[in-house]
C-alpha cells in the first residue's frame, strides 16, 4: 500500500490472529510451514483465505500442482473475522443487477450468486469440515419503515425468481429475534451460520488432503513475468509458475499495481458476549438464524456456537482504530437487547473487507495468466468460495465470455485517495439519516 495510506501498518504485521472468539474455539489449522527453498509449479495462488483455498481444492482434484503463499496463516484475513453468516445473493438486488449487466449476463450471476451458499455447505459435507454448520436461514430485519419497503421488494424479486423466502410476520417478531425494535423482516432459507476460521482452516486441510501445497508466514514480496511463465518472490524462495491467482481481498496491498484502488477497504468490527444466561438462549433467536438488518450502517448478531450473543457492524473509521466501532455495536446492542439487563461483553476484533463503487464482485485479468477476483462487499463466504471456483475454471481454459463473471479492466475508484480521510464523514452522514429515519418510523 501507499505509504500515507491508514491500512498499511495492520497489512505490515500480519503475525498471528487478533484475539477473537473464532481464535479461541476453532479446531487447530493443519500443520503447514515457511517456504524455504524455490519451486516450479503450475499455479501459485497468494493467499490463504476463503478465494484461494477454493480455487486450491478444485485445482487440485484436476491434478494440477498449487503451491498456495499465505504471509499470516489461513484465515488471518476477513476469512477468520467475519460473522460466520452464510448469504446468498449479491449486496444489490437481481432488478438492479439485470439493469447494471443486461438481462443474459445479469442472469447469469443472480442465479449463480443465489446458489453460492451451495458451494460452502457442500465442501463441508466433502471434506467433513468441523465449522459449526447450521442452515436454517438468514434474517434481514427492517429498522425502519423506509428501510420496510426496501426488504419488501427484495422478498418480492427472490420470491419471482423461485427462492424459498417469504416475509415473517411483524406480530411474531419479537419471540423470533428476541427483541422489539423491528418493523418487519424476511427470511432467506438458502442460508446459514458457521464458525468462519473453522471452515477457512478446514478448506486448508480439504486442499492439503487433495493434493495442493501450502506455505504460511510466506508473503509475496513482487511478482513479475519472465517470458510465458510467473515468477513470485518471497523472503526465502522464488515460486515460478504458469498461472498465477492473487486472492488478498481486501488486504491486496501494491503487488499488483492498481489493484487496491478498484476498492475501499471498510473495517468491520465483531463483538461477543459471554456466554448467555438460559432466559436468554431461549428467547434471542431461538431458531439460531443469523441476522443482519437494513439500515444505512447495519447491525448483524447471531447466537454463536457456545452461546454467546455476536454482533457486528461499523462505524466512522478512516484507518486501524477501532474504539469507535466497538463503542457503536456495544450501543446496538443495548439498543436491541437491552430489556435483558447490561450484556456482558467479553471479546472484541476487526477487520477489513473489499467494497466495489458498482457493489458487483470484479474478476480481473490484468496481463496473460495473471487472475484475481474480490469485491464481495459483505457476502463474503458463500461468494469468495464460490469465486475460487471460477478462478480454477479460468485456469483451466474457460474462456472469459463463458464465465460467469466478465473479466473486468483494472480501473481505479475516481479519488481514490481520498476516500480514507472521507470515509469517517460518509459514515457518520449515514448513521444521521438512519437516526432520521428511526424518528419517523
């Protein structure tokens, strides 16, 4: 990253994971270790995260060779720090999606963005991945009436395209969330829940047991080409391979020049209490779906595996502090939950995730066998997952216009440079409106 840019000192120090819950509960990673001596293969693949593991495992069972770099461990990105929610469909709606990409094109991806959480439950079953698994659903309230009419005509475009959503009734919403400040909600029941580090580390394992290689506490100093072939160098050992695939979502840095400013990089924050009392495990989603609400800076919370209350969200921050944004969901929660008593809360940690201007996952090819795909603006499990699955269909001779992603040209957000400084204004604007918002609901 540039050397003024706010993200680079948390990019420069990715020695092991925050303490996070998943940190805490998840299964080991498998026993993985620094590259030290050079290699030829038929792909490298940059990163350890939901993108790469996947393209790793669906390579691997071709038989082609993966050496895959990862310059932290698996999962020490957005793939071990999210909220464990498993959503279909794009951040924009199909109507919008058919407007933005034409009706075959556009087609093409809601089908294949609404199947996603296919993919990720799948794999699971594969590779018997012990993450947590439940698919009973994902619920997006309405924290507004304005916000009401939005999730409607959602509900209504899933419901014309054969999805099983339907929307809840308002009167039942208390006893299905645990709380009364909604006006309304929908159910996706595509969806579901996992431990997200658990299943990261679980597609590490699936791609060792297939047959890849990986490679931690590696990091990829540059990347050039020499002739037809890749050459990716790290402290210790120089990777020369046909094919490369960079899959460092937000965390893309300046190995590929122009990369990093086709996106924002917003930082998400998680929290979780201690573990909840009975009244409360009984009455906060007793159907422990996921949820996450519309509003300009939404709140996400679910019942996690060992009972605790999450939440997530974000606030204004322009770069790594992060008080601000668990000060935020703390008042979320009391918002929501506060009928229970003071929520006692027991871990905090953030992270950055990739947001595109359009809201549309981008693939890129920037020169010949050089792939990368992100941008899943906050559906990134079922997305990422299934995006390494078409990176491993382009590696393997898929023509662009076969794909189910154009291959997009590397252009950069206009000022660019400024969004850091500005992001702290745009979000605070947004949480006024949706205090507006709130005061006529």
């Amino acid at each position: 990253m540039g050397e003024n840019d706010p993200w680079d000192e948390e990019r420069r120090q990715p020695a092991s994971l925050p303490r996070s819950l998943w940190a805490q509960i998840s299964p080991p990673a498998p026993p993985t270790a620094r590259a030290v001596e050079d290699a030829r293969v038929d792909v490298v693949i940059i990163g350890a995260g939901y993108t790469g593991l996947s393209a790793a495992i669906h390579l691997a069972q071709a038989r082609v060779k993966i050496a895959v770099i990862e310059a932290a461990e698996s999962g020490w990105g957005a793939s071990g720090r999210n909220g464990g929610q498993v959503i279909p469909g794009l951040k924009i709606d199909p109507e919008d999606v058919l407007r933005v990409l034409g009706q075959e094109r556009g087609k093409r991806i809601v089908e294949w963005a609404g199947a996603a959480p296919d993919l990720v439950f799948d794999l699971i079953r594969q590779f018997d991945i012990d993450c947590s698994p439940v698919r009973n659903g994902w619920i997006q309230p309405a924290y507004t009436k304005a916000s009401l009419k939005i999730i409607e005509s959602r509900c209504r475009q899933w419901q014309e395209r054969g999805a099983p959503v339907e929307m809840l009734d308002r009167a039942k919403l208390p006893e299905i969330l645990g709380t009364p400040k909604y006006v309304g909600a929908w159910i996706d029941r595509r969806a579901g829940s996992i431990n997200p580090l658990a299943y990261c580390r679980g597609l590490a394992k699936a791609a060792l047991d297939v047959g890849a290689t990986i490679f931690t506490s590696t990091p990829a100093k540059t990347l050039t080409r020499n002739g037809n072939l890749w050459n990716v160098a790290t402290p210790d050992a120089l990777f020369t391979a046909d094919h490369v695939i960079v899959a460092t979502g937000a965390y893309c840095g300046d190995l590929v020049p122009g990369l990093r400013k086709t996106i924002a990089a917003v930082r998400l924050g998680e929290v979780a209490t201690k573990p909840l009392n009975d009244e409360m495990l009984s009455k906060i989603l007793p159907g422990r779906q996921p949820v996450s609400d519309w509003r300009r800076l939404l709140a996400s919370f679910r019942i996690t595996p060992d009972g605790r209350l999450m939440m997530g969200g974000t606030t204004a921050s322009s770069g790594p502090e992060t008080t601000a944004i668990r000060d935020s969901i703390h008042r979320a929660g009391r918002d929501l939950f506060g009928h229970f008593g003071a929520l006692q809360w027991d871990y905090f940690w953030s992270g950055l995730f990739a947001v595109t201007t359009d809201k549309l996952p981008h693939l890129y090819e920037p020169q010949p066998n050089l792939l990368m795909a992100l941008g899943c603006n906050g559906r990134g499990i079922a997305l990422s997952t299934a995006l390494g699955k078409v990176l491993a269909e382009r590696v393997q001779g898929t023509a662009p216009q076969d794909l189910v992603l154009p291959v997009s040209a590397l252009e950069p957000i206009p000022f660019h440079f400024l969004y850091p400084p500005s992001m702290a204004i745009m979000v605070g604007w947004k949480g006024i409106q949706d205090r507006i918002d709130r005061a006529l609901s």
